[in-house]
C-alpha cells in the first residue's frame, strides 16, 4: 500500500443526481441534481452462510447467500425536483411549489402495497473530489423515504433530510459500482 496521503482522509460531500445520461460532461450530467449531501452511508448488504463439516467441526467454506445494497444520506438542500422524485404522494400549490403530502386513500395516491419498484432510477452520488474520492453509482435506485426520513429541524443542527435508496438490479443485471467517476459507465 502506498503512503497515505492527508487529502485523501476527508469527508466526503458530494451530490445526488438523478439519471444521469452522459458523465463526461459538467453535473449534473444530463440528469437532474437532488440536493447536496451532509451524510452519505452505502452498505453493500451481503449476507453468507458458513457451512460446518460435521467431521472437523468447523466452517469449511463461506457461501454468497444475497446482496440487499442500500444507500442512505442526508441531504443538505432540496428542492421541487427532489421531492418528486423520492415522495411517493405529494401535492402541488398554485405557486408550483412541491410538498409532502400523507393520504391513505384517494386518487392518485400511492398506498400500502404499491409496487415501488416501478419509480426505480439512476442514481449517482457524485463526490466532489472525484479525482481521489469514489462515486456511487446505483443503476436501479429505489426511493425509501419512510424507512429511515425524518425531517430534522433543531436549533442544534442545520436543516437537513434523511433518505435510503434501496438498489435492485437494471434490465441489464447491474445493480451499483463504486469507483471513481471516470471508471464508471452508464
């Protein structure tokens, strides 16, 4: 391993962008941008099972059982675009602007026991030292705001929301990469 370098021991901000179509050009690279992350966590979700031969007692192999990734943040900023995008109901004012709305029932509404796999997709958490810091690229990114939202709004802390992105595989099997931008292809 190389020497560490003190740049490189950072936190890493970034921003979510919604499909995005070509990273070769400027963000939000043909996509929309979400907002700007204050906390970003990715959890690569593998689960194995350790098979024990009876004859030594011991685990004689790890076995790959499933991979359930998950990508959670904080974002920092939002705007209309975001909350479309990640809401599963919402509603819009005479002045176009966006807000959460909870309804059980309704047209329109989505409910217990929506398919949420439908609203899937590409998500890029674009670091902003993409040169030395990786990117997160989810190909079929589903919004999960009610499992772990929660709006903060303290006199302690700046205002920020709590999102998760459960990552299910593309028609093309891909399910996320996590490099460099560069690396990457849509």
């Amino acid at each position: 391993m190389s020497a560490p370098l003190p740049r490189n021991i950072l936190k890493i901000p970034g921003r979510l962008i919604k499909s995005p179509t070509n990273l070769s050009t400027t963000s939000p690279y043909g996509g929309t941008e979400l907002g700007v992350c204050r906390d970003m966590a990715f959890d690569f979700g593998q689960t194995t099972d350790e098979p024990v031969a009876e004859e030594f007692k011991a685990a004689v192999a790890v076995i790959l059982q499933s991979e359930r990734p998950v990508f959670g943040c904080v974002l920092r900023s939002w705007d209309n675009d975001m909350i479309s995008a990640i809401w599963h109901n919402t509603q819009t004012s005479a002045y176009g602007e966006v807000g959460i709305l909870s309804k059980v029932s309704g047209s329109g509404v989505n409910r217990a026991g929506t398919n949420l796999g439908t609203r899937g997709f590409k998500l890029l958490f674009d670091a902003h030292a993409s040169d030395r810091h990786p990117s997160i690229l989810l190909y079929n990114a589903i919004p999960l705001p009610a499992e772990s939202a929660e709006l903060q709004l303290s006199i302690g802390k700046e205002m920020g929301i709590a999102l998760m992105f459960r990552a299910i595989p593309d028609s093309s099997a891909r399910v996320y990469v996590v490099d460099q931008r560069g690396n990457m292809s849509l």
